[in-house]
C-alpha cells in the first residue's frame, strides 16, 4: 500500500508536469501569485483543492475564478481550524509567563525543588499544545480533502466522517506515520534547497521556483491517495 500512496503521487506529479512542461510552468505562476499577495489571491490552494477531487491526471489550469475562490474556501477552513489552536495557545502562553514570573521569586528564594517542579510544568504545557496541534493537523489535512471531494467547506469539520475514511484505510497509525513521512521528505527537500542556495543563489533560486511548485502537487496527490484508501464516507 506505502508504494502506491508514494509511487502513485510521484508518478502523477512527473507525468503532469515533466510531461506537459506549459502546465508547470502555470503552476509556479499560481505559486508566484499566491506567494506575493500573501495567499489573499490563493490560486494555488485552489488548484491543490482541485488535485483533491480525485482528477486521475494532473488538472488543468484554467478557471482562475474558480480557483480563488476555491483556495478561499481552503483558506477559511485553515484558519477556522486553527482558532482552537490559538485559544489553546493564548491560555498556555498565559500559563507560561505567570510561571516564568514564579520561577524568579523561587530562584532568588534558593527553592530548586520548586524550579524543577515548575520546568516540569513549563514543558507540560508546551507537550500538551504540541498534541493540540498536531490531531488538529491531522483532521485539517484530510478535512481539505473533503473539502476536493464534495466543494462544501462543510465537510472539512464532518470529524466523523474522517475518522471513518481513516479508520477504514490506512488506519490511524498508519495515517500518522504517512505524514511523518511526508514531512521528512519535506525537510530534506527544503535542506537541500538551502543548501544549493548558499552554494549557488541564483541556481537556488531557480531550483526553488521549479521544485516547490511540484511538491506542493505530489504532497496533494499524496494525501488525496491517504484519503482514497478509506471507505466512501
């Protein structure tokens, strides 16, 4: 299964794109774009929303309309996904500095028993926000999904449904250990990006206006493969 999620999402993104060279070159201009106006023209969330859908072949870019206004509607269901988060934040945030305000007092006073206790805290709160984020990741990922399925911003909070799609595919640890992997895959991308980029800037610079596009359309085949496994939900 691990080789048709990734080998699928690989071939998909070179036959599309080393295979019609016009079609790449559209899908950096929708990152350029999008990249400039800091995603308030987000035409390349609304292609990757269209990669969603489950086209077998790479789409066609066309009906720029269509595409902001569906990378709005990608746009809405991220920050709508990341309030919890930022409430969750805020109130820890709130924790922290109350306890780093402790921890002087404790620390004048000589009390090392009570600044042990409160770096036990401190690495509490930043563990149980580290969790907080990371299930919400997980649903927001495949809530996009959905979001490519159906069109309905809706569906990206149907956490049901998701469960089951997941739970009938890949499986919850499996699921976990795919993103895992795509973001390592991801990390040693970009490292060797900057690597090129202090080597050589200006073939950096080339070398990021070609690749980044392209992951951005293996990561949406990649998790659009995630999803496909489960049961119609």
């Amino acid at each position: 299964m691990a080789n048709n999620i990734i080998g699928d999402a690989f071939s998909y993104a070179k036959e599309g794109l080393l295979g019609n060279f016009t079609k790449w070159i559209l899908v950096i201009v929708l990152a350029l774009i999008q990249g400039i106006t800091l995603c308030i023209i987000p035409v390349l969330n609304g292609y990757i929303v269209r990669i969603y859908s489950g086209e077998k072949t790479l789409p066609e870019v066309n009906q720029w309309g269509k595409l902001f206004v569906d990378g709005w509607k990608y746009n809405i269901i991220a920050i709508l996904y990341a309030i919890p988060a930022i409430i969750v934040a805020v109130v820890l945030g709130f924790f922290t500095i109350l306890s780093f305000s402790e921890m002087t007092t404790i620390i004048s006073g000589g009390n090392a028993a009570g600044v042990i206790e409160l770096v036990t805290g401190i690495i509490t709160v930043l563990f149980i926000l580290l969790i907080v984020l990371m299930i919400l990741s997980l649903f927001l990922m495949m809530g996009l999904v959905r979001l490519g399925k159906t069109g309905k911003i809706g569906e990206a909070f149907s956490f049901g449904a998701i469960n089951k799609q997941i739970s009938g595919g890949v499986g919850w640890l499996g699921y976990i250990g795919y993103v895992i992997l795509l973001w390592i895959l991801g990390l040693i991308l970009m490292l060797i990006i900057a690597a090129i980029n202090i080597l050589l800037l200006p073939l950096g610079i080339l070398v990021m206006l070609l690749v980044l596009p392209a992951w951005s359309v293996f990561a949406a085949k990649y998790m659009t493969n995630i999803y496909d496994t489960g049961e119609s939900a």
